[in-house]
C-alpha cells in the first residue's frame, strides 16, 4: 500500500488534461541528469501507452552518453541543437509538464518559450520553493526523486496498467540516480514497495546500475584518478572536502556532458569527510556541486553562499567569478557557516 500524498485536486486535474490533451511537451531542466531524464521518460512512455501519440521531450541541452541505453532517449529534442523546432513544440502543445525543476531559470534559455506558451503547465517537482508559473504544482521535497512522483502520479490517476516496461526502467534509474543509489534520501519503506512494483513490470534492475555507474571511458576513468590524487584538497577541522577542476583540466581528458557526474560523491567514502563541495568551471560560471551525509545541511549553504539549493543531503548552485575566487568564497563560508 502506497500513501496518498499528492492532494488529489492536483491528481484529478492533471489526470483530466492527461485526458482530454492531444499534443503534449515535457521539459527538464539545464543539464539533465538521470532522475530528469528518467521521469521524463518515464511519463513520454506512460502518454504513449496510453494512446497520446504527439508526446515530444525537450531539454535544454545534452546529457551524459552513459544514459543513451534507456528506452525512448534518441526521441528527445536538445533545445541547443534545434532551438526553433523546440520552441514550436512548445508554442503549440496543449500541455506541458515541467519535470524536475522549480522555477523557469533552471531551463535557462528555455524558459521564455515555457512561460510564454498557452498551453496547460503542469509542475512535477520534489525541489524547495516551487515558482508560481504552471497551472497545477506539484511540489513535493520529501519524495525521493520526481521519477518517484511520476509512479505515484500514474498509480493515482487508476491507470498503473499503463506504465509499461520500458517506463518502469526510466522511473527506476531516475530513483537510483537522484538517491546515489539508494545511499541517500532514500530511506523511507514506500520507495522500496514502488521499486518491488516496478521489478513486477520486468526491469532488471541490477543491469540498469551497471550500465549507469560501470561503463566508462577511458578518459572519464583517468581524469577520476587525477581528480583523487591532485584535485581533491582536505579540510581536516571541518570535516570537508573541496575539488575542483578548470576548463584546461576538462578539455586535457576531453570532457563530454556528464563525465564529473559522480565525481562528488567520492570523498564521502573517507570515515571523516562528511561535507563535499565540487567546483568545475564551466564557459561563463563556476557549478558548484555540493554532498553532505548526516546532518550537515547542503541546501542552507548553497543558498548561502552560491545561490543555490536543493535537498539536505544534495545540492547545487552556480558562481559568477574566477574559479580562484569560487574557492576562497567557500574557504571563507566554511570557516563562518558553523561558527
């Protein structure tokens, strides 16, 4: 048995665009990870199944090529590729369902088709301070994951014998990807009675963590070793950990989207680092990746310090500055935040 959580006037009212929609558009937000990805496919299958056969997934630019195995992905359209294509889409759906993110910057140079377009918006969401921009919000942060939402969201539209495989193991890799595979955020028994339900459907559930988190490049294997033995510095009296890596370090082991996926979680595994910080450089600002176990909060300090947010455990913003100037900026906010 599955709790109702999601107050049934954003069930009922969803479920009746779901019904009475003929041309659908699904977003996510700026580089797409495997939960953004996967709810998004995990809903694009559910439409199709159910008989929408206009159903277009639209991100705002490319994904790591270790998620290029799941069901449905060479259908997705990358806003940075095929700006006016995607734009159309948008412009004419007469749905569309905003996964994975809370406010319009987090689709970045997506967002003034989104927010312009007519169409009905629906927020599937489980990030802090939901936007008032769509219709129907369903924001939701004690959930594992959205993919996790989405399961629930069909189960409570009465229409689980629509979610076919090929949703079933979008839906799980996205609850394993946004969990650290179930390391985190993940322990409540209801996620394990949803992935009980989704082995039922036929995925294997084991292949889907190899094929996410055991196939690498050659490049992405030896910049991960670079990253241990020079990039990652220690801060022994805060029980933190700092790495960073500029746009030369990136482009001397040839980086592709969704190489450092990861990367942050790895001093965690030293019994006295508790709080991590990732700072790689990106064209025009600093992403800042931030992990915690316990009770350090994540989410208080990336809104603190770099404009961001996300869940206690896991979170991420941005800075505007030199990478040098990142550092000292979190230096500076490790010494005062438990001061």
């Amino acid at each position: 048995m599955i709790t109702k959580i999601i107050h049934e006037d954003q069930i009922q009212k969803a479920k009746k665009y779901v019904e009475k929609g003929e041309s659908f558009v699904i977003v996510t937000h700026v580089s797409p990870d495997g939960d953004a990805l996967g709810s998004s496919l995990g809903l694009y299958h559910f439409l199709n199944e159910y008989g929408k056969d206009k159903v277009n997934i639209i991100v705002p630019n490319n994904f790591p090529s270790f998620y290029r195995w799941m069901p449905g992905v060479k259908d997705v359209i990358i806003h940075e590729k095929y700006p006016e294509f995607a734009e159309k889409l948008i412009a004419e759906a007469d749905v569309i369902f905003c996964l994975d993110f809370n406010e319009p910057k987090r689709i970045e140079k997506l967002a003034p088709a989104v927010v312009a377009a007519e169409g009905r918006k629906v927020m599937i969401d489980h990030h802090l301070n939901p936007a008032d921009f769509c219709r129907v919000v369903m924001s939701y942060p004690q959930f594992s994951s959205t993919s996790e939402m989405i399961f629930r969201f069909i189960c409570r539209m009465g229409m689980f014998d629509k979610m076919n495989k090929k949703a079933a193991e979008c839906i799980y890799t996205g609850m394993m990807t946004d969990t650290g595979a179930f390391t985190y955020n993940s322990n409540q028994p209801e996620i394990y009675t949803i992935i009980g339900e989704l082995i039922k459907k036929g995925i294997n559930k084991d292949e889907i963590y190899r094929k996410v988190n055991q196939v690498h490049t050659e490049s992405r294997l030896r910049m991960m070793g670079y990253v241990l033995y020079e990039k990652m510095k220690l801060y022994p009296g805060h029980h933190a950990a700092l790495i960073t890596l500029s746009q030369e370090e990136l482009k001397r082991f040839h980086y592709q989207p969704g190489d450092t996926e990861g990367f942050v979680n790895l001093p965690l595994s030293m019994n006295e680092v508790s709080f991590v910080v990732f700072l790689r450089e990106d064209s025009d600002y600093i992403k800042v990746s931030l992990r915690s176990v316990g009770d350090f909060p994540c989410n208080e300090f990336a809104s603190r310090y770099f404009g961001g947010g996300g869940h206690k455990n896991a979170s991420g913003g941005e800075f505007f500055g030199s990478l040098e100037e990142a550092v000292s900026v979190f230096e500076k906010a490790l010494r005062e935040f438990n001061s």
